[in-house]
C-alpha cells in the first residue's frame, strides 16, 4: 500500500472543508469529532462539529447571563487516501 494521507492531513482538510464551503454561514466551534480510516475504500471518514451563529438555542443558563447556547452541526467527510479528495459530505446526528 503506497503512503497516503496521516491522520492529521485528513482532519485538516476536513475543517477547511467545513471553513471554505460554509464560509457565508460563518461556521464557528470547528472541532473534530470522530475519525476512522475505511480500509475497503481507501478513504477518511472524519466527522465534524460545528455551530453557526444562526442556528443557537435559548436555556434557562442563557435567559440568565443574555448569550444564546449555539447548537451543534455534525457531518461525515469522506476523504480519499491517496488524492486528498473530499469525495462527500453527510449529514449526521452525532451521538458523542
């Protein structure tokens, strides 16, 4: 098997991912989530979380100090070990 991306390659270029297609909804919160190599296609599935100032929740901790809890986002990239390639995005209900 012929070198491809490490580990870190393949979440860096997941967060860009999220940065650069997501830049006019101004992603926020960009962290890593979850991340296993899929040996039967060669490929990072790296899932991402993220907020966006849009999508926030009101608590009884928010109602107190005047900030809204920004909710949560999660997708799977999948990203191609020996090209870099993001080949897809799904959405995803991260569990944690």
């Amino acid at each position: 098997m012929e070198a491809g991306m490490q580990i870190k390659d393949a979440i860096s270029t997941a967060k860009n991912y999220v940065r650069d297609i997501m830049a006019d909804e101004e992603p926020i919160n960009i962290g890593l989530e979850e991340i296993e190599f899929n040996e039967n296609n060669n490929e990072w599935e790296v899932t991402i979380g993220f907020s966006r100032p849009w999508n926030s929740v009101r608590n009884a901790m928010s109602t107190i100090t005047g900030e809204s809890a920004p909710k949560r986002a999660y997708r799977v990239f999948f990203i191609k070990d020996d090209t870099g390639e993001v080949r897809a995005m799904k959405r995803t209900d991260f569990g944690g």
